[in-house]
C-alpha cells in the first residue's frame, strides 16, 4: 500500500467507501485455515485483515502474521489482546484504549508496557477508542478485561464515550460486541456514533449475514469486521 492505513480509513470515509475486514485468530489460524479464509474469490472482497485474540492458548502472532502475508498483500492490521502481540511483519496496529470500561491496565497500563517495543517494531500506530457493546452475552473480552459493556439500549451513552475518545485524540472508533455474541450493534446505536464523531468508525461482532453487514455500513460504519461467520462458512461472501 502506497499510504499509510489511517490515511486510507479516511479517504474510504471521505469518499464514503464501505470497508470489509475479516478477523483472523491466530489461535485457529493453520496455514489451510488461512488460505480459506482468504481464497482469491474472498480477497476480492475483504480490504483489510485483523489478526489477534482477547487470549492466545496455542497460537503464536509472529507465525501468523506472516501466513497472511504469504497468501495476501492486503493490509495487515495487529488487532491486540495483550502487549505480547505485536509483529514487526504486520502493517499496523490498533493501539487500544477501552474507554467503555473503567480498567486502568486498558486505558494506560499495557500501553506503557508495550510502548519501548511498539517504537522499535516501527509498526504503524492507530490509536483507538474501543467500546464494548452488550451482544447478548458475555464474550471473552469482557470477561477477560473485567469490565461491563454499554446496554444495547443505550446509544447516547455509546455516541458520548465515543466523542471522548476522539477528544483524547484518537485516530478511530471501534465499536465491538465481542468475538461469538449473540446479538450485532444495533443500527441506531451506530448512527448515534456516526452522528457524534467525524472518525472512521470500525464495527464487530455478532454480524452473521450479508444484510447485516450492509445494515452497519447503511447505519454509519466505515469499517465492517467479519471473524466467526466467515470461519464456518469459507463461502459466506460470496452473496457480498
């Protein structure tokens, strides 16, 4: 890519240009299971590749990383469960700050843990808001992070964290209902975001169909990220 990935997300928004990301974890991500994911008729597609866990047990960052970038010269982005996941290979990474939870470890602590070894990674930075939304049942971010998603019924509150992470200067909004939830962001919870905050916006979780993918788009996402629907069915595109 000839531009940096922030300066990408916004001309895509400035010339509203709907994004499609898939999430890769490096916990399933063999190299086969890879190469499904990101089959020619799929890559036509997708214009952005995540690759991260809220916990890794036997994946390793490093190796998948550069799997994906054997089989694909799509960006590469470092979406990161911990300050253990980085990769000089990637592209980017989002530099989370959970202003939807009150955890200090995830507002600033694992910042400072990470911070020496991001500088020498020279990776990419894209600092960002991360709130979590409600999907209809605990995920493993929120378990992990310990802290409470925003109700779905509340997109005030969402559209309000939202516009204070971009007054603290973050680069992105990135709403997530969490890997494997139940329910997607409500559309009206995203056009309350979309209303408040001039930032690309990222949305995750929960999204199971195409309809709901252009739902989010329709409702103001810039970014729509795709991971567990797209590993049960390698197809699933297709009707993109």
């Amino acid at each position: 890519m000839s531009q940096s990935i922030a300066n990408f997300l916004k001309s895509a928004k400035q010339n509203n240009k709907s994004l499609l990301a898939v999430l890769i974890d490096p916990d399933k991500a063999k190299p086969s299971h890879i190469q499904n994911l990101l089959s020619p008729k799929n890559r036509e597609k997708i214009d952005l590749i995540l690759v991260g866990g809220s916990v890794l047990t036997s994946g390793d960052i490093e190796s998948t990383v550069r799997e994906i970038k054997k089989q694909s010269d799509l960006p590469c982005i470092i979406f990161p469960g911990s300050p253990d996941q980085i990769s000089r290979d990637a592209d980017a990474i989002l530099l989370l700050a959970l202003v939807s939870g009150r955890n200090p470890e995830l507002l600033i602590g694992k910042h400072v843990e990470s911070a020496l070894r991001l500088r020498q990674s020279q990776l990419e930075i894209l600092s960002t808001a991360y709130i979590l939304i409600d999907g209809g049942k605990q995920t493993t971010v929120s378990y992990i992070s310990g802290t409470t998603p925003i109700p779905a019924d509340k997109p005030g509150l969402a559209a309000m964290t939202a516009l204070a992470g971009e007054q603290l200067g973050k680069q992105l909004i990135y709403m997530d209902a969490g890997s494997g939830a139940k329910n997607p962001i409500p559309t009206q919870m995203i056009s309350a975001v979309r209303e408040h905050t001039t930032h690309p916006i990222i949305v995750g979780g929960g999204i199971r169909s195409v309809e709901g993918i252009h739902a989010a788009w329709n409702a103001g996402a810039d970014v729509v990220v795709i991971g567990n629907r797209l590993e049960e069915d390698p197809n699933f595109l297709s009707g993109l």
